[in-house]
C-alpha cells in the first residue's frame, strides 16, 4: 500500500469516526436535555442540536401511526424548549458569574436522587434508565421508543468515548513531565549543579 492510499484511508477513517461521533452526540443530546442540568454554554450550540434536529426528522418519517407522528412532534418541540430553557439558565448564571466548562454536557438529576458520583451515573445509570424507558415505550409506541433506546446508548458510548480522551490527556500530561524532569535534570548536570 503507498503512502498516499494510507494517508487516503487514514483521512477517510477520521472522518468517518468524526461523522459518527457527531450523530451520536446529537442523539444522546435528545435525551441529555431532559436529564441534565446546569449545561455548558457551547454544548448544545450548533451541531449537536441541528444533528438532533435533523434526526428526529428523518426518525419522524418511520412513523406509522398518527400517535407516533404526535409523540416525535411533541418530541421535538420539548427538545426545543428544553434548549431554549438551557440557554436561559446559562444567561442567568453569566450574570452570577457561576459559570461551567463551555463544553460541560451537564450535571445528571439522577446524582440528586441517588446520591451517586456523576461518572457513576453518567456511565451506568443514566444510559440504562433512558434506554429502558425507551425499550418500555417502543412496545406501544415503536419509533419514540427506539429514539429513547438509541439515546441511551449513544450517551453510555459518548461518555466511555469522554473518559477514553481524558485517560489519553492524563497519560500525554505524565509523558510531559516525566520528559519535562528528564530535561531539567540534563539541563543541570551540563550547569554542573546537582
């Protein structure tokens, strides 16, 4: 293989995995309006919600009852409200100064009820609770059910995705400063200080 098919196949596999993590933030971010609170200001700015827009869109047309077509609309304008609720409590706390990471995806209301840490909910309990309630109602109403079901999975996969990077960041900022120690001491021992 040449290194011009490589670089062809690695461009295209970023992209590829660049394509599914956006859908699978828009879907997750479905789901995430209704659980979460206390969002940063960039997390559901223009491509999570234009891709969770655009979903349940093209969701909306697998539906085959009137009920279903009522639950998806209904869907969506409450996934609009909800942002819209979101971007009025990010203003109000601009105001206080209580400001998060601007790519925060929100503080779980479940760590509210359970007393757990938010990685433990995130990770387990959050995902689980939307894809069962989604799993619940998709024997009633399929394709609402199977948005909810998809959107706890997409956000038990975009958390794990989440703490794969930080691990990635915490190794690289050891790496450093093992490589940052290793100068300073070189550094010394051409000054002749111990």
């Amino acid at each position: 293989m040449s290194k011009v098919q490589e670089a062809s196949d690695i461009r295209w596999r970023d992209t590829f995995e660049t394509g599914f993590m956006v859908i699978r933030q828009g879907m997750a971010s479905v789901a995430q309006v209704f659980t979460h609170r206390r969002m940063g200001a960039k997390y559901l700015n223009g491509m999570r919600f234009f891709t969770a827009m655009l979903l349940l869109v093209f969701i909306t047309q697998g539906c085959t009852s009137n009920a279903e077509f009522m639950v998806m609309y209904w869907l969506g304008y409450a996934v609009i409200a909800a942002w819209v609720m979101q971007h009025i409590d990010i203003v109000r706390r601009r105001r206080k100064f209580d400001l998060e990471h601007s790519q925060y995806n929100g503080w779980p209301r479940l760590c509210d009820s359970t007393g757990w840490s938010e990685d433990t909910v995130k990770l387990w309990l959050e995902p689980f609770c939307v894809a069962a309630f989604g799993v619940a109602v998709a024997w009633l109403l399929p394709m609402p059910g199977v948005t909810f079901a998809l959107a706890g999975a997409c956000m038990g996969m975009n958390r794990m995705d989440q703490l794969r990077h930080e691990r990635i960041a915490a190794e690289e900022m050891f790496d450093a400063e093992l490589y940052g120690a290793e100068l300073a001491g070189g550094f010394r021992r051409l000054k002749g200080v111990r």
